[in-house]
C-alpha cells in the first residue's frame, strides 16, 4: 500500500536496510577466498529468508526475483536460477505462513534449511550438473544450515537498528 | 505480538487486487527465470554483456582484499616449516645433493637436445602470452568452480584461453568482461584437460570432481598406468591447451583411474600468465590432384 501523505515520512534508513543488507550479503560471494571446492553458504540467501521469516509483510512475494537476480550476477550461476528457484521458495513460505501462522523460531530453523538444500540443488541442476553430485555440495548444505542461526541474528540486530528512533 | 499476515488483506479491494497482482508477478518471475536457466544451456554465451559486466563490477571488490587474505592463510605453513624444521633440513640436504648430481646430468641432456634440435630444424615452441593477471577471488558458494581474474577482453583474453601459472596450469577463461574475466578451474567438472603421464608417456584425460581433485582416465583399455606421485603434463591434445604444462599429480590409483590433486592450488596463487589458445599446427595441405591431361575419349 503507498505511504498516505498525513503519515510521518520513513527514513531512508528504515526503508532500506533489508534490501541493502540482502544485496550485501550476495556480495560476500566476491570474498577474495579462492575455493576449488563449494564451501561458503549463499549468505544472500540466508539473508533474504532471514528477513521474510523476521517480517513476513515487509516485501509482497515477488521481491525475490530481483534479489535472485542480483545473486546470480555476482555469484556466477546460471541466470535466472537464484530468480526462479528464490521465488519458489518466498512462494511456499506465503502457503507455510498461512497454515502455521503461529511459528517458534525452531520451525523457522527447519524452513531455511529445507530452502537452503532446495535452492543449493536446484542450482546445481541450473549449473547443468547431475545430481550424483550431490554428495559434494553435502559440506555446504551442513555449513548453510549451521550458518543460519548466526545470519538471524545479524539480520534481527539490523532490525533493531533500522526501527530505533 | 505477531505483526499482521500479509495474506488477510481484509475487505480492501484495492488490498485484494494488489496481493493477486503480486502473486502473478511472483509466478511470471519463475517462468522467466526457468526460460533464463534453459537459454543459458542452450547458448552458453549468451547474455555475455550484463554478465562480463557484472564480474568487472565484482572484481576490484576481491582484488582490495586479497593481499590480506594471503598473508593470512600463508600462517599455517609458517607454523609448520617451523615446527619440522629439523627434519625439513636433513630431507633438504638429500635432496639438494642428488638434485645437483641430476642436474650436471640435465645439462649434458640440453646440449645434446639442442643440438639435435638444430639438426632436425626444430623451432622451439614459445607461447606468447596474452596477459599476466592476478586470480582475485573465486565463486565459493556457487555450483562451478570458477576465479576471478583481472584482466579482460580490453587486455585480449578471450574465452577459451588456457590459464596457467608457473607450477601449472590453472584453468581456461570461460567469460570475459571489460576489465576482468572468469576462470574456469581445472577442478571443476565440466573441465576435462587431455593429458599424458610423464613416467610412461600413456595418454589420459583429466577431468574436475567439483572438490578440488581431479579424475584421471586412462585413454586406452587395460589396467590404470598411473602409480602414486606420477605426474601429468598436457598433452596438446585438442589444440586448446599447449602441450608440456604440468597438470596434477596422482594421489590415490583406483580399479578404473586415479584420484589426483591440481599443481597449481588456486587458493595460493597470485600471480598467472593467460596464453593463446593453441592450435597445433595444420598438416600441409594435400597437392591438387593433376588435372586431367586430356578428355576421356
């Protein structure tokens, strides 16, 4: 819904942290850490599902495309994988809000990870690669599920601050 | 309290209208991005544009940190070489002395090779380099192992373009953008390097595992050639790599090949030289046939 004019203006801070905070954590991918192996979890991701999970109004569903498509620019996988497969997973949480709308963080635990394994495959499966080869990416998935709690946290931190007047 | 869902729009027509249009925007996103996905794999190269663009943005971000990154992952050898330094030296101290007595060897085997060279009219094959760069980061949370490089197609770099550094090769250029390119490393698994074993001059194939070694295959049938330690040069092969840089070197020998681990560790170096594509050379091409001295008849 666009702001009413009677209403206080926003400031900028407020309004963009979430988004800012998404696009950098897709940027840690240009950590200078040169890997032959996939080890770093996709932090924009995990920064993207923290925020939805933290404030389910803040962005109508389709907001993981542009998101999706700025990770795919920086990470390197195909275009359009994060797109398709990010907004299938902001699709599920919108059903998932409406039939437990009532959540502990635990489960919220358990939807990052069942995300994070399908977005991590499905880019594989993007990237061409059959899914023998899943058992290489098994360390990032753990790493992805382990990291999360700690992305949470940031992602909740930056929410205190946006919101502090 | 739980903020209010997104999901009870009320009776707001305007509200209703507004969470449709969002979800048609969502699922249209998801069709596109699928098509995106698929015309990647039909034309690889397509949308080289926005993508050579994108690394260029993304790679003065890795090279800023990347002085720091080495000093700090060079900690642990340091420690090491510490600790072992006794030892170290005794092995050194072997290893020089029969270094040096192979080298007198070497040195009469250059003599004779050049010579024989010069007898045969052989013109040594000098790669002229396209570039040197700096490998600045990789795609470490991505499905493909792929580095970033700073040079690009306003240094000449090209896709397809062997990478190499001075232990070994490295990778080839897989997309290019102004200023900084895409390395695609050996260990990944679309890459595969014709190589040959130098102990046995048996032809292989080495291709990437995603997880940092590499496969090698025997070309021919018959029980695996490879011992542990063999090394494994290029073999020209292909005419995209030039032949004569060393590859990997053979850790663990399997029932159909042998695990083996990259010369060149991406994550230690800084400096790699991009050559030309090499294309051996064409064979002469065949005489006309003569033409008919006389019609039949």
């Amino acid at each position: 819904m666009p702001p009413s004019a009677d209403l206080p203006r926003v400031p900028l801070r407020t309004r963009m942290t979430p988004a800012a905070s998404v696009l950098a954590a897709s940027l840690l991918a240009a950590l200078p850490v040169i890997a032959t192996a996939a080890v770093l979890p996709p932090f924009g991701l995990l920064a993207l599902l923290a925020w939805r999970l933290l404030r389910p109004e803040l962005w109508p569903v389709w907001a993981a495309l542009p998101f999706g498509l700025f990770d795919d620019l920086v990470s390197g996988q195909p275009l359009g994988s994060g797109m398709a497969s990010w907004t299938c997973v902001f699709l599920a949480i919108d059903r998932l809000d409406r039939r437990f709308p009532q959540r502990g963080w635990r489960f919220d635990w358990w939807i990052a990870a069942a995300a994070s394994i399908f977005v991590l495959v499905a880019g594989m499966l993007a990237a061409a690669l059959p899914l023998t080869m899943v058992p290489t990416i098994l360390p990032q998935i753990a790493i992805t599920i382990l990291a999360f709690p700690a992305v949470s946290r940031t992602v909740a931190a930056l929410d205190r601050w946006r919101l502090k007047r | 309290m739980r903020p209010p869902r997104r999901t009870s729009p009320g009776f707001s027509r305007r509200a209703q209208f507004g969470l449709f249009a969002a979800y048609v925007a969502a699922v249209a996103g998801v069709v596109i991005g699928l098509a995106l996905v698929v015309a990647a794999r039909v034309d690889p190269r397509g949308f080289a544009l926005i993508r050579g663009a994108a690394i260029d943005a993304i790679a003065p971000l890795s090279a800023a940190g990347r002085s720091l990154v080495e000093r700090v992952s060079g900690i642990d050898d340091a420690l090491y070489a510490y600790v072992a330094a006794g030892t170290q030296n005794r092995a050194l101290r072997a290893e020089n002395m029969l270094a040096r007595r192979r080298l007198i060897a070497a040195r009469g085997l250059e003599r004779e090779n050049r010579r024989l060279r010069a007898l045969l009219r052989l013109a040594e094959h000098t790669p002229d380099r396209v570039a040197t760069a700096r490998i600045v980061g990789s795609t470490a949370s991505g499905s493909h192992r792929l580095a970033t490089l700073t040079a690009g197609s306003l240094n000449g770099v090209r896709p397809g373009h062997p990478v190499r550094a001075p232990e070994g090769l490295v990778g080839r250029v897989l997309e290019t953008g102004a200023t900084a390119a895409r390395v695609l490393l050996l260990a990944d698994t679309d890459s595969s390097v014709p190589v040959l074993i130098v102990r046995n001059g048996q032809p292989a194939l080495a291709s990437g595992r995603g997880d940092g070694r590499l496969t090698i295959r025997p070309l021919v049938p018959g029980p695996a050639p490879f011992r542990r330690g063999d090394v494994a040069l290029t073999s020209g092969t292909g005419g995209l790599y030039p032949p004569g840089i060393p590859v990997a070197v053979v850790d663990k020998v399997d029932r159909d090949g042998a695990l083996a681990w990259p010369l060149a560790d991406p994550a230690r170096l800084d400096f790699v030289m991009v050559e030309p594509a090499f294309a051996p050379p064409l064979p002469p091409p065949a005489p006309p046939l003569a033409p008919p001295a006389a019609a039949p008849r």
